[in-house]
C-alpha cells in the first residue's frame, strides 16, 4: 500500500498544487460556497485526487464532491485500496 496522507497533509498537497489558502481549508469546508471552487478548480482537484491515489476516478464522484472533507474521503479510499 502506498503511504496514505493524513488530512492535514492532503490539504498541504491542495494548497502547493491548487494554491488555496491554507488557512481556510477545514473538513467541513464546502468547495463552491467556502473556498470558491468553479467548475475547473473542481476539474483540478480530481486531477490532483488521481495523482495522490494513483487511481482514475468515476465520472459520477464529481457531482458527490460538496466539502473538502467529501474530497479527503473519496482520496483516502482510493488510495487505500491499492
């Protein structure tokens, strides 16, 4: 298995990658009303989610991605099944 990041060090990796502000990002979060996701910064969080898991995500995960918590979860369990 690969090494799974915590939280805190996935957020790390939104921010280096996404540049977000650190300090905003908390699991409750909501990506479109709290940290102002569009629909391409949503399109860049799945591509930087794929290369965390080292894993393609399904289409239909998109729409189901509302907090960054939501975002942690569907990273975590994708990287935890390889």
């Amino acid at each position: 298995m690969n090494d799974v990041l915590s939280f805190d060090g996935f957020c790390a990796a939104l921010v280096a990658e996404l540049s977000l502000a650190a300090t905003a990002l908390q699991p409750s979060s909501r990506l479109v009303d709290d940290l102002r996701f569009d629909s391409l910064l949503t399109f860049e969080l799945v591509l930087v989610i794929e290369d965390l898991a080292h894993a393609m995500l399904p289409e239909e995960l998109i729409g189901q991605l509302v907090t960054l918590d939501d975002a942690y979860h569907v990273y975590w369990t994708r990287a935890t099944q390889h």
